[in-house]
C-alpha cells in the first residue's frame, strides 16, 4: 500500500536523521522538542533575553527570534551572550525572511537558522506567466549560488538549519509551475535541500505549516513519502501555523500536530498562539507527552481503507435520521444532556429525530437483538467490537444503522481503532455513518485538566475528519453539555467539517509584527464573535500575512508601525489606517460586503 508511514493504526515513529541543534538532538531516537518563538522587537536585548530566560524556564527546548534586518541579527549577538551568561543553554534559532546576507550574519550568533524557501532568494515576477525549463534551470542556479554560502558556514560552525515552507508564502515561480499546492510546498523545500545533500551537509530538518489543518496534515504526509521515494528521512518539525487564540487554536494545533505524532511523524513541534509565548509551552509538552505515551515498537495489522492520504475525500455513506446523518449533510452534533447546540440531545440513550422519530444509541451482543429493537427506533447507533462487527452486517445493509468507533483493543489508538472500523466496513461492503463519540472511555490520560482533555478529543475527531471520516460527532469531557457541545462544534470548524461561528486565522506575533496584535485581535474577536459564516486573518505584517490569509474572507494587517491594512479575499482595500479607527473601519468593510449581522439583543 502507497503509504507515508509505518502504521495507520498504531504509533510507530518514522525513522529519521538525527539533527544536533547546540545541545538538542531532533529526530533519530530523541525525544519530541518543544519550541516556542519570542514576541519581542528583537534589537531590545534586555526584554527579549528576559522572553528568552520565561520560555527555558517553562519547559521549552529550543526558541526561536526573528531577524528581520542587519540590525535585528547582529542584536542576536548580545542577546546569545546574555542569555548564556543567566546559565540557560536552550538553543536559539533565527527566523529569516528574505535578505541572505541577514542569514550570514545571524549564522554567526545562534545555533540554528530558518529560511523560507519561498522568499529567501527568489523575486516578485512582475507580471511572468510561465517559465521555459531552461529559464527555471537558471533560476535555481540562482538559488544555489545564494544559499550554498550559508549552507557551507552552517557546516564550518556545527549549525544547523530548519528548511520551512508556509502555504501562504510559496514564490511566484513554485506557484507558476505546481500552483499553490502541497506538492509545491514540498517541491521548494526540496529544492533547497538537493543543495545542502549535494554539499554534504545533512544538518537540517523540514517544515511544510498551513493555517488550514487539512493542508497541513495533507502535506507533511505528502512530503515523508516523497523523501522515502528520494531516498532520505530527515527530521519534520510540526505546527499549524497562523492558528489564532484560545481555545480555538488549542483544538486546530492539537489536531493537526497530534494527529501526525499519532501517525508516527514529527520529531520537534511548535504550537503558535497569538497570546503570551509562554502559553505556547505547556501545550507542546502535554501533546509530545500525550503521544510518548501510546508509542509502540512495531506495527500492528493493517487493513486497506480506500482512502486517498494526500487530498480530502469524505466517505460517502446513506443518508439516515431524515438526511440529518451522513450522506450530504454536515457531520451532526450529539450531546448528552440538555444543550442547544447539539443536533441530537440523548436522554436515557435516545434521542428525537422528527416527530416519533427517534434515535438510540447501545451496545448489542446479537444482531436478533439489534434487529428488535428497530420496533421502537428508527435509527440505532451501535457500539460493537470491529472483530464482531461481520455478524451485524445483514442488519446494517437492512436497516438504519450507525456504527460507533469502539474503544481501542491491542497496540491500536484510538485513530487507529476508528480507521480499523472504516476498513472493516469497507470490506463488508457496508457505508454506513460513523459516529466519533468521545468520551472517558477513549481517554489516554484520565487524570488531566480538561485542555489536556480536549487534546486528546481534538486529535481523535480531528485526524479522522482529514481523512473524510466521521459523520456524527460528541465530546465529553465535563459535566455540562453545552460546553461538550461547543467543544465539538469548535473541533469541526476547526477541520473544516463544519462552519458553526466566526472563524480567526491570526499569526502569534514576533519582533515583525507592527502593531499590538494580541490586543487587536481580542477586540476583533469581542466585536465579531456573533458571526457565522466569516473568517478573518489578523496577520502581524505582510511577510506571510496575504499568503496565509488566502482563504479568509477578510484581513486585518499590519502594514507600518501602527498603521493597519485591510484586505478583501487577498485584494487589499485600505492602507495605513491608524490603529485606533482600524476596527471600526474592519466593521464597516464587512458591512459594505454584505456580510454583517447584528449581535443579538443582550436584554
């Protein structure tokens, strides 16, 4: 089977290059790092050594700052100095867009660098439609001539580099050939990372980020199986970027970095937060726990799911409960206990579809049982061992069954257990709706906070829901059903299975970014939140801003020190609006577009 790991339904990690990163060690048989990134100007050493010493003291393993200029590079001079000489050892890497002569410089202060391959040496096309082979021949004769310094110096001094593609800032010329795609994304890293090979210099490790949770999750798969067609597996640093604030960011990180932990892919992640980078930590740490735990040294057995890992395809199932599940309709909401939220509100087990119409949900020995009980219920969802499920076929093709993602038995995880259930389907012949129902049974942890929690069930909906699967959906994780409720909702927008509210993409800030984004974006959010169908980027500055904000509907960027830009789509609208009129005049654009509601009444 063309696959881009070990096991679909186990973890078993993929082996990779180890990468020494000062006193780290990425990949091999490692354990997963946690980075973070600093918020602050980086030319202030004082407070971005304080950000420094905050984020070694929280956990994280290696930080990140910006160098966004000459200036800001030779500041990381002072800043590794101090650092060093408070007793922290933590490695720091510097974040370059554009200008290599920055990245010559800052190679001389840090122990790793990133460049974005999408605007580390290639230029604006002015209008170019097409390249001639010969013509992006030479233009890659241009990209080695300018990285190959920084390659060799990476090599004389023992650092290393962190190739990183974003889906919103591929290059002209990647996108003119592949267009904006993640065979593109991978396309670029590799094209740089052909001239570190060819130079001897394997000291690296890849990133291929998205704000959108499926492109991620489709592309790092895309990029493990290219590099074991190309002959080599180095090491993948994970994170979704641009995800936002709250707990909304929390579930779309958790999915799309734990989802690929699970399937045995990563071996440093970042969680980006647009709050205090501190806040960052403690999440990366419960998820590389989370997944350290369920590890396994061997794959378990597999079966074929018919399903395509590199682009979205959901399942096709009937249609049940009066169109309300599966079929075309969006993955429903279920709730235990009283909650306007939820699609489907189960008391003692069932729950009302339409008039006497309802719904059950059990755990049957016999399909004669099962088969009884459709006297009273129009639809059953059940909750069978995938072992047993071959006896219950005759039933499932007759009547209007649901089957439940049971409890995870062997080495599989609860990923796997779902996918296992799919497969068995699938052999079966039988497309019936699936419900991921999580709850206590499915947790990993039992004794954590409930953010630990919603870790684990925004890994389990989620990863499923890249995969197409999933038409029911329910979390349980505390005593109040709203919130459950809610919980669930947020996860599915945040695969996007389902538009339920306002959606934010926003970047977590760092010493680029121009304008006080953390509170902007609370007050985007106090003045927005009531919207349903709108997605809104505040981006920090245009370096990955309109890139990455592609699929919003509007975008709020900082486009001078306290001046903000506003964007429709990726046409931007308005230029160096001061700051203090740049909400209302958001409010007023989306009003001119059409697309604004007023909140409901608070009496």
């Amino acid at each position: 089977m063309d696959n881009y790991c070990i096991s679909r339904f186990n973890t078993v990690r993929t082996p990779t290059t180890e990468v020494q990163v000062g006193n780290v060690k990425i990949g091999g048989n490692n354990p997963i790092v946690v980075q973070s990134m600093t918020n602050t100007k980086t030319q202030d050493v004082e407070g971005s050594v304080k950000q420094c010493i905050q984020l070694a003291e929280a956990g994280c393993q290696i930080i990140r700052l910006t160098a966004q200029n000459l200036e800001a590079a030779r500041a990381l001079g002072d800043i590794s100095k101090k650092f060093r000489a408070s007793g922290f050892e933590t490695p720091l890497v510097a974040d370059i867009h554009f200008l290599p002569q920055t990245a010559m410089e800052a190679v001389e202060h840090v122990e790793k660098i990133r460049v974005n391959p999408g605007n580390f040496t290639d230029k604006r096309l002015d209008g170019k439609l097409e390249y001639t082979d010969a013509e992006y021949e030479a233009e890659l004769d241009k990209v080695r001539e300018k990285f190959t310094p920084l390659v060799l110096r990476c090599k004389e001094l023992g650092r290393a580099l962190r190739i990183g593609t974003n889906h919103g800032s591929l290059s002209d010329r990647i996108r003119l050939r592949y267009g904006d795609t993640s065979f593109g994304m991978v396309e670029a890293a590799f094209e740089f990372a052909r001239i570190c090979r060819d130079l001897n210099f394997h000291n690296f490790v890849f990133s291929f980020k998205a704000s959108n949770t499926r492109i991620m999750t489709q592309t790092y798969r895309l990029a493990s199986k290219m590099m074991k067609e190309e002959g080599f597996s180095y090491p993948l640093h994970l994170g979704v970027t641009e995800a936002g604030f709250g707990t909304e960011a929390r579930i779309k990180s958790a999915m799309g970095i734990g989802g690929l932990l699970f399937d045995g892919l990563g071996d440093t992640i970042r969680v980006s937060l647009t709050e205090d980078p501190v806040e960052e930590v403690p999440v990366g740490l419960d998820i590389a726990r989370l997944v350290d735990k369920i590890r396994a040294e061997k794959a378990v057995e597999s079966k074929d799911e018919g399903i395509d890992f590199y682009t979205y395809s959901r399942r096709e199932t009937i249609s049940l409960a009066d169109g309300k599940i599966g079929g075309n309709a969006v993955p429903a909401v279920a709730s235990f206990g009283d909650s306007a939220e939820a699609d489907f509100k189960f008391e003692n087990g069932e729950a009302q579809i339409n008039g006497d119409k309802k719904i059950a949900i059990k755990e049957y020995t016999s399909p004669e049982e099962l088969e009884k009980d459709f006297e009273k219920y129009d639809t059953i969802a059940v909750k069978i061992a995938v072992a047993n499920i071959a006896k219950f076929a005759d039933v499932a093709k007759s009547k209007n069954v649901v089957f439940v993602v049971p409890q995870p038995v062997g080495n599989r995880n609860f990923v796997g257990e779902a996918r296992m259930l799919v497969a068995t389907l699938k052999e079966l012949g039988l497309n019936n709706p699936v419900w991921l129902k999580f709850d206590s049974d499915m947790l990993i942890n039992k004794d954590v906070d409930e953010l630990s929690k919603l870790n684990e069930a925004s890994i389990f909906i989620g990863s499923l829901m890249a995969d197409g699967i999933g038409d029911i959906v329910s979390v349980e994780i505390c005593d109040d059903a709203k919130k459950n409720a809610e919980y669930a909702l947020a996860i599915l927008q945040g695969a996007r299975a389902r538009r339920s509210r306002a959606e934010y993409i926003a970047c977590p800030s760092c010493g680029r970014t121009l304008y006080n984004i953390q509170e902007a974006a609370s007050k985007i959010q106090e003045a927005t939140q009531h919207l349903k169908d709108v997605t809104i980027a505040v981006m920090g500055c245009i370096v990955n801003g309109p890139g990455e904000m592609a699929d919003a509907d509007f975008g709020y960027v900082g486009g001078a020190p306290g001046k903000i830009n506003l964007y429709k789509g990726k046409k931007c609208l308005e230029v160096n609006i001061p700051q203090e009129e740049s909400i209302q005049r958001l409010i007023e654009l989306i009003k001119a577009e059409g697309r604004w509601i007023d909140p409901p009444s608070k009496s």
